[in-house]
C-alpha cells in the first residue's frame, strides 16, 4: 500500500491542481485516501497527506476535503 501510495503522491504532485488525476476526478482520489489517512502505519499517513495536499491545489478538492472533514485529521 505504501508503495502505491507514494506513486499517487508523485503523480499529484505534477498535475498542476488539474480537476482529473490519473483519469478520474481529483475528488474520487481524496475521499479514497482517507481511509489510508486513518491508519496506524506513519509512513502512509505521511505520504497520503502529502498527495491529499497536493490536490488541494483544485477548489473542488478542498471542498471534499472540508466534506469528509478531513482537514480536521
């Protein structure tokens, strides 16, 4: 999962706050990072957070981030 997690936060990293990441809507991606965010392992919190920050770059993702309350984390 670490591994996985890693790459998306690269990848976010250069998308630029587009509303699409690796095809699908930026939004999807964040709210499927929370469960990730939630885990004991602090490595995969750390790099989930980074990539959950990277698309905050896109209003529509801060607005889900608001939604599923994890600027509160």
């Amino acid at each position: 999962m670490l591994n996985t997690v890693s790459v998306l936060t690269n990848l976010s990293f250069h998308t630029g706050g587009s509303r699409s990441f690796c095809g699908r809507p930026a939004t999807e991606t964040c709210e499927a990072l929370v469960p990730v965010l939630l885990q004991v392992n602090e490595e995969a919190v750390i790099e989930a957070s980074r990539c959950v920050g990277n698309l905050s770059r896109d209003e529509s993702v801060r607005r889900t981030m608001a939604v599923q309350r994890v600027d509160e984390l």
